[in-house]
C-alpha cells in the first residue's frame, strides 16, 4: 500500500479527446502519454493534441503548449519531450495555470537525477521512510508502486535514476550478471518508457573476482577487456541503459589509488568501455582520508576533493561526468559550495544534493531544502576560464558556463517503503522541488512549495499559506538550533540524529571543531589549512580574513574566541544563544500553523504530521538546551537576556 504523491487519481476513462499529430503511434513513451491525459481525473472531457514539431529552440526534451478555442495543444519533437510535456500540461491544469499565451519549457539541467542508496536486502543506507521498495531479500521489484513511481518522477521533470547504493553490497554485484539481468532490463525499460534513463552503482573492484583477471588496476589489459566484455554483455541485454556510478576509493571502497592511479585514469578505463554503447561513467568526488589522527593540525577533510581532482581537468574521456557534493565536506545544513565548481573548465560536472535528511532531520523534522539549494546553485563561484558570462553554479552544472552537453544536478533520494512514501509527509515536497528545480532552476522556492501543495492538498487557500509558511520556515530553523555558524557535525556518530557537540571530535573522520574555552573552529584560511585559497578571486580574499567572511559561514573558516562581533553586532556567544532560542520557537510556531489545518487536510495526513511535530518540538528544545549548556559550560558567559542554560 502506498499514498499518492502530487500526481493526480487516474480512473478508467475521462473522456478526454487525444489526438496524435505526427508522432510514432507505437512508441511507448507516446502511448503513456496518451494513457495519462485519458485516465487522469483532472483532464476528464478535454480536448487535447499532441503535435510533432522540427523546432531547434525545443531541442530533445523541451515542450510547448498553448490554447486554441477549446482545443488544449503540446507540441514537441519527441515522444520523450511530448511525454514531459503532457505531464507538465497536466499539473497546469490543476494548478490553474493561464494558457493566455503559449508557455514554452525546456528543461535547464541536461540531467535530473535521483540517487538510490538502496541495498538488495531491502535496507536502505541513510533511508528515513523505510525499506526499498526497487529491492526485495536480494530481488528486484516491478510491481504497480513501481509503475507509480516511475510517472511520479517524469511528472516532476526527472530524466534519470541511479536504483542501488553507492555503496555495493555484495549481492548487488549481481545486478550486472545473468541472475538479474533480465529484471535489470525490465525495471530499465518501465523507466524509459517515461523518459527516465536507469542507471546502476558498480563495484570498481569487481573483475578482482574473476580468478582469470584478478585485477582492477584500470590500466591492466586484462582488466580493460573484462570490461569491454562486460559492457557488451549488458547493452546487448538491457538497450536502455545509461550508465553507472561509482564510488571509488572512499570510506573503504576499493579504486584506481590502490594501483597508484589516478581517478581519471580509473573512470576513463571505464568510460571507454562505455562509449561504444553511448553509456556514460557518473565518478565521484567523495574521496577523502577517513582514518585521520585528530593530532595531525595540517590534514583538513574540506580539501581533498579539490586536491584530489582539480589538477585532473581535461584528463576525463567526455563521456565521464564527476558528480561532486555540494559542500566540501558532507551535506550539512550550511557548507561553503564546494570550490571544485570553479576550477575544472575542461571536465563535465554535476551536483549532489542530498533530499534524504542524513543531517537536517531524518525526514522526521520538516527542513524544506529547496531554498538552501537555491542558494547554492546561485552562487557566484567565479567559474575560471568561463566561455559564458555565466559563472554560477548553476552554469557550471546544467553545461552553460563551459558548453558541456553532459552535466546535471542530482539528489540522494528520500523515498522508501513507507505508506506516504517519504516518512514525513512534507518531505516529499523536496522530492518534486528537485525535479522542478532542475527542469526550471528560476522558480522561486515559493513557488515550487506553493506548486507541490496545490498538487498534493488541493487550492485551498489557508493550506497553501500556511503549509508555505511552514516549508519556507523549516530549514532556517533547523539550522538555527543545529551546529552554530557552519561548524555542523554535532551530531551522534552512529546515527547522524541528535544533538552530540563532541560526538566527532577525536574521531578518524576528519570532521572537528576542536572548541576549548577561548575559542571555535578550525582556521582555513591561507595561514590555515589553506582551504580558502582553493577558491577563485574574490572569494579567496573574502574567505582570507574573518570580517569580510558572511555570518553564516564564520566558524567554517576560521577559529574565532566566543567574544568575537559578528556583522550582525552580536558575539558568538550570544549569537549561539539567540539563535537556539529562536530556532525552538520557529518549530513551535510551524507546529501550530499546521494544527490550524484540521479538516482542511485529509485526516490521515494531518495525524501523521502532527506526530512528526511534536517530536520535532521536543527534539528541537532538546538541541538548543545541549548545544548551548555545552557553550556555556565551556565559556561561563551568561546569556544576556538571562534565559536557562544548564
Ligand atoms: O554522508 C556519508 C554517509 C554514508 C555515504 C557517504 C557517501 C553512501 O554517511 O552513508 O555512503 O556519505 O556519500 O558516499
């Protein structure tokens, strides 16, 4: 059993008239076109053409749909692109939209992707809404949630999905073997038959297994032709494959640096094996020391990715994309953007979110993260040698800053086996937010919100207020009575949830704020660890000194005493006071709005929420007490408004 998501109830003829003007009558992708605009209750009795169209502006995926009379048209180049079209015509109907004047779309992010960190055995790492449901006691599953899921997806303007962990598990290996293959191509061919390419982690170690091979050094012949054969293999038994994933050489997975090679030299052995198949190899940059010595003061975990890549650009095959992080470190509620987005004008690359809320809740606090991603993507990171007078992130990653045809913007997905498919039922608005954010990144986080509420509880007016107010609220607050001023990583080692101030000092991991009595943070800056010098001017001179760093990120660069002023006039410590104090009230003030919803939301919903509430209530008074009783404990300094600290 599983809710619907935004996607509206589809019953078993709306009368609606489909007319098909010049597209393939026997593609799938068409004829799930058709099937959604006849079934779905909200086009019932509509007059709706599908016109192909030779139009360059639309290019492979985009759409155009305008009103004549009463005759609603959409108009694309291909059945894909008419598929995403018919979707998107769909969720305008029922958010009212105008069709006053055509409204083109096409799609900003060449690739909109979804990360499955799901293992064979149903568990899924870093999953909040419970188990898989793509993987079942070491199977695959294709059932109706699947089908659900696969319209799901194409209906917020994904075009990909990687379906196992990172992290490959044992059975998983056996994804590219002949025991799964044929389910492989199944679950590949639904995907695709929505617009969605499927894609899979890989183990780089693999061929190791294979006593005739006993390698994986990328550069090894035998180990090249394992490949190629393996590539053959799966292309002649699943057609629509895209392509994989790798973790390599992170956190114990093995890769090229065990042969004293180098991360291009691992992922162009594979990409080329790829090629003939046009697959692509999506490498990340995930790769860091995680056996540090919380001793060693020069050895700083922010640096690595850079260090590890930035003097590979233009070393990559152009079929390989490396799929960076967004921050340096690890998906924490405030990082710096990763300054790798700014040094690699010869390479393709794409961003990783993170909608799973490893470190902003566990989808059991409400942490809209669409405007944090904004924010990121919007970044100026003074992309160097730029070809476009774009140099943001978001040029970089959807291809316009360097004229990349392969880059993208990705999310480690937050969906399980939960009957409301995300745990927190607002969580799944983070879910259609990045679908529609990297189909049109200039929405407005407001407008997404307001989007996925009308689709998901219908045009009330109070609902969509107060459920905005609430999303637009939530991550603001979470990082409030979370780590102060970009510090992160007070949490619980073993689980990543609740407030733990030491939790992570002294660990292997590479991740301390080494707080004494006088002061906090590590200083990287070029006196440091020389962090800051990774980024391109201006931002290497404005990370350089503490007064020209923003608030928000003080204590990720530098070491600071508790005394010290911020721009906002307060001292840390009384900054670290306040915001705590301010962050448990917001929950409170969330809580309450989506109580007055009573009645205006369906019951089962709003029971489901208002429990995610009153642990987040509780939970959020519970980390402003630790985090400033530790402050506290550890300065003596009194809280100038005289508020409890323990
Ligand atoms: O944030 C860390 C997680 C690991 C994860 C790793 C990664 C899949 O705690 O569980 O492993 O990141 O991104 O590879």
């Amino acid at each position: 059993m599983y809710s619907r998501l935004w996607l509206d109830e589809t019953i078993d003829n709306n009368n609606a008239v489909v007319t098909n003007n010049g597209f393939d009558a026997d593609s799938v992708l068409l004829k799930n076109a058709v099937k959604e605009l006849t079934t779905i209750n909200a086009v019932s009795g509509l007059n709706i053409s599908l016109v192909k169209c030779d139009r360059e502006d639309l290019g492979k995926e985009g759409f155009e749909i305008e009103k004549n009379g009463d005759v609603y048209t959409v108009k694309a180049n291909n059945e894909n692109a008419v598929l995403f079209g018919t979707f998107r015509f769909i969720n305008m109907i029922r958010l009212n939209k105008s069709f006053d004047a055509p409204v083109k779309e096409v799609p900003v992010s060449p690739l909109r992707m979804l990360n499955h960190w799901d293992n064979m055995d149903n568990s899924i790492e870093r999953g909040y809404s419970g188990e898989s449901f793509l993987f079942k006691d070491n199977d695959i599953v294709i059932d109706d949630r699947t089908v659900y899921y696969a319209r799901v997806l194409a209906s917020a303007g994904y075009n990909g999905v990687v379906i196992n962990n990172v992290n490959v598990k044992q059975a998983a290996c056996d994804l590219i073997n002949e025991r799964f293959i044929d389910k492989v191509n199944k679950l590949s061919e639904l995907f695709s038959s929505y617009g969605i390419k499927m894609f899979m982690s890989l183990n780089y170690a693999s061929p190791i297994d294979d006593p005739e091979v006993s390698s994986a050094d990328p550069l090894d012949e035998k180990v090249i032709k394992w490949w190629e054969k393996k590539m053959a293999y799966i292309y002649s038994k699943v057609p629509t494959f895209g392509g994989f994933l790798v973790k390599a050489d992170s956190e114990g997975r093995p890769g090229p640096f065990t042969y004293d090679r180098t991360q291009a030299e691992g992922a162009n052995m594979l990409a080329r094996a790829i090629k003939p198949y046009g697959g692509i190899i999506i490498w990340r940059c995930f790769v860091y020391n995680c056996r540090q010595d919380w001793r060693d003061l020069k050895t700083d975990r922010a640096r690595a990715a850079y260090d590890y890549f930035n003097t590979l650009d233009g070393d990559f095959e152009d079929n390989v994309i490396i799929q960076i992080k967004n921050g340096p470190v690890d998906f924490q509620v405030r990082e710096p953007v990763s300054p790798l987005f700014g040094a690699m004008p010869h390479t393709n690359e794409m961003m990783e979110f993170q909608i799973a809320q490893e470190y902003t809740g566990q989808q059991r606090h409400v942490c809209f993260l669409i405007p944090w991603f904004k924010e990121v993507l919007s970044f100026d990171i003074h992309a160097k040698d730029a070809k476009s007078d774009d140099t943001t992130v978001l040029g970089v990653v959807t291809g316009k800053t360097y004229g990349n045809a392969l880059a993208g913007i990705c999310a480690v997905t937050n969906t399980g086996n939960d009957y409301n498919w995300t745990g927190h039922d607002l969580a799944a608005a983070n879910l259609y937010g990045l679908g529609r954010l990297a189909f049109e990144p200039s929405l407005s986080s407001e407008e997404i919100a307001r989007e996925w509420i009308v689709l998901t509880y219908g045009n009330n007016e109070k609902v969509i207020d107060n459920v905005t107010k609430i999303l637009m609220m939530s991550w603001p607050a979470y990082e409030k009575y979370n780590a102060p001023l970009g510090i992160g990583w007070m949490v619980h080692p073993e689980d990543h949830y609740g407030p733990d101030p030491d939790g992570y000092e002294y660990s292997v991991w590479g991740t301390y704020h080494k707080a004494d009595h006088f002061a906090i943070g590590v200083e990287r800056n070029s006196t440091g660890t020389g962090y800051s010098t990774q980024y391109n001017e201006p931002l290497k001179s404005m990370y350089e000194k503490p007064e020209t760093t923003p608030d928000e990120l003080k204590l990720f660069f530098h070491r600071l005493p508790y005394t010290y002023v911020l721009k906002s006039g307060k001292t840390v410590i009384q900054h670290i006071y306040d915001t705590h104090y301010e962050g448990a009230e917001d929950v409170k003030k969330m809580s309450a709005l989506w109580q007055d919803l009573k009645g205006l939301v369906p019951d089962d919903a709003f029971e489901r929420v208002t429990k995610r509430f009153e642990h987040q209530v509780e939970h959020s008074e519970r980390w402003r007490d630790v985090i400033n009783s530790y402050f506290y404990r550890k300065t003596l300094i009194p809280d100038e408004k005289g508020r409890p600290l323990y």
